[in-house]
C-alpha cells in the first residue's frame, strides 16, 4: 500500500471553509485594515458568536494577507492579536501587548510606563489592527459587572494609535461594547458566526455545503463515506451542533487515527472512535442511539434536534451536583493533609 503523504496529516487545516457569514466577516475585516490609517476615527469590528463556530478562522485569514516581518528598522506587526485574560487589569493587558510586540521587559515599569512603551511600540511596529479574542472576559462572570477601566482603556489606546480594533467572543460581550455611547459609537453592528441549524433550510443547505468541501479534500486521501450525503450529513450535524469549529476538531481526529493507522479506508466505525476521543457529551440531551453507531437513525425529529442544539453549550450544572464537586475537593485537600488516598476514596 502507499504511503500516505504528508499533506494528508493536515488536509482539514488546509481546508478552507467558505459560507456567506464567514465571507461577510473577513470582508468586514480586510475593509476595517484597508482604512485603519486613513479614517477619521478609530475603526471597530465586533465578531460575535459561539466557541468553535469559527471567529478565529476569519482572523486566521486575515493575518494570511499581513503576516509579521523583519526589516533593519525592526519588527513590523501589522495585527496584534491576544487574548483577553480572565479578570483583566490595565497594568496586565499593557504588558502581555508589550509581550507579543517583542519587548523584553514587558514585565517591569509602572501603568503608566507600559502605557507610553505600548503606544510608542505600536506605532514603531506599524500596528494597523489589535485583535482581542474572549472579549467577554471583560465582563465578570460571577457579577456580570464590565471592567469598566480596561475598556475605557482601551478607548484611549486605539485614540491614540489610530488603529483599528476587533474583538471576538461571546455574545456575553455585548455589554462592554454598549458601555458608553463613545465606546459603541466605534463599532458598526456586531457581525454573528452562526451555529447552523438543520431545521432551517437555508442554513441547512450551507452545513452540507461545507461538508462537499471537506468531503472532495479528504477523498483526494482517504475513500470514506459521502459526507454530504443524507444520512452522513444528518449524523455530522448532530455529532457537531452545526458548529465548523467542532466538525473540523471530528475530521481531524478522524484524519488523524487514519494516519497512525496507516489507513486510506475511513468507515463509519472510524467516525465513532473519533468522536468518543474528541467530544463531550456531557450536557447533551439522552438519545437512545449516537450518531455514528450503526443503529442510528438519521431521521430529524425534536429529540435529535435538541441534542444537536444542546452540543457544544455550557449549562450550568444543579446546586447539588456543585455541592458534591465541592464535597469532593474538601475530601481531596483532606487527603493532601495526611489521610490515606484509600480512605479519601472510600469517603467519597
């Protein structure tokens, strides 16, 4: 048999997945660098949506088009982008820009001090973008209260740098966005990465295109099922939620056994494995069978659309199930402190 190549190892990477509101963001964004320097005002993008439903992916493409580089004046980073730590203070996020811009003491000075570096590093970089992924941690999550000096901060940076700002994250980050008139006059509408939903026809059609795209790069390596046929696309839904970023996580696993294996013949058992290996089901509604085992039927009806809708959310679990988490730590740090494992075990 022939040895796969290595290009097969990375065949849903190389993939790129195309669909009305992922061509509308990253057109969105290119438009926002093209007049970052020139536009009167700071630019803002907002790029809302679910995790895995492929925020990130749209950045990606972006930064293909403005990579970073080296001149004999120094680095040039045209996108800046991070990610927004939990509980986030102005002294922090100063730095961890500093940090990604190649300062080596991002770490030491005053607020202020980072402050004036930033601004005067941003300008010697030829920043024309900052990038903020998990914006809503600006927004406390046991409060909900927004952390009103970073975003204010915030403000003042992109006013006084002039580049342009994007931010991605849940819709949670709504209310930093609508904070001030000031802060929200600097964004047009958000843009919203969907989760497709099989009972609409028209997101419908979109999820089973994607899967036609994923479907003829595989195939050049691979002899699997048809993708997008009925019965595959239907059990691909269900085992994603119609999220791109958790079927791309499915097909690479898939991708991946394949490879270790040696393998060119992915079967419906090879869906199965990877998408024990690889998904939590831990909130989803109870159905009788998953979608990748043999006596599923691929048949929507409610219980199947609710568990594919429930794939992917965080639900907060009952009081008693976080008292019993709690009861399990105190049991653990219990044994931590000179009582045996088997008797923390036999506690619990």
């Amino acid at each position: 048999m022939t040895k796969l190549p290595d290009e097969a190892r990375t065949v849903v990477e190389d993939t790129l997945v195309e669909h009305k509101a992922f061509l509308k963001a990253v057109k969105r964004l290119r438009q926002a660098f093209k007049y970052a320097d020139i536009s009167p005002e700071p630019i803002g993008v907002a790029l809302l949506g679910e995790s895995r439903s492929g925020k990130s992916r749209a950045i990606e493409e972006l930064e293909k088009d403005h990579p970073r580089s080296t001149t004999e004046e120094g680095a040039v980073v045209p996108i800046l982008r991070l990610v927004t730590p939990s509980n986030p203070a102005v002294g922090g996020m100063a730095s961890l820009m500093l940090k990604e811009l190649g300062d080596p003491d991002w770490a030491r000075g005053t607020v202020a001090n980072l402050q004036g570096r930033l601004i005067d590093m941003v300008r010697d970089c030829m920043v024309r973008m900052i990038v903020l992924e998990e914006f809503q941690h600006l927004v406390d999550s046991a409060t909900q209260k927004v952390f009103y000096g970073v975003a204010n901060w915030l403000k003042t940076l992109v006013e006084s740098t002039k580049v342009a700002l994007v931010v991605c994250g849940l819709e949670s980050s709504l209310p930093v966005l609508l904070q001030d008139e000031q802060f929200t006059g600097r964004f047009g509408a958000p843009l919203f990465m969907p989760r497709f939903d099989w009972a609409d026809d028209e997101q419908r059609e979109e999820f089973i295109a994607i899967l036609e795209s994923f479907n003829d790069a595989m195939s050049v390596y691979f002899k699997l099922p048809k993708l997008h046929d009925e019965d595959m696309s239907f059990r691909l839904w269900c085992a994603s939620g119609g999220l791109v970023g958790l079927l791309a996580k499915l097909l690479r696993q898939i991708v991946w056994n394949a490879c270790d294996d040696e393998r060119r013949v992915i079967k419906l058992s090879d869906f199965a494995t990877a998408d024990a290996e690889c998904t939590w089901r831990v909130y989803t509604k109870v159905v009788s069978h998953l979608p990748f085992e043999k006596e599923f039927s691929a048949i929507a009806n409610e219980d199947l659309l609710e568990f594919g809708r429930g794939v992917g959310v965080r639900i907060d679990l009952p009081d008693a199930q976080i008292e019993a988490r709690k009861t399990g730590r105190r049991r653990r740090a219990s044994a931590k402190k000179g009582e045996s494992l088997a008797q923390a075990l036999s506690a619990s």
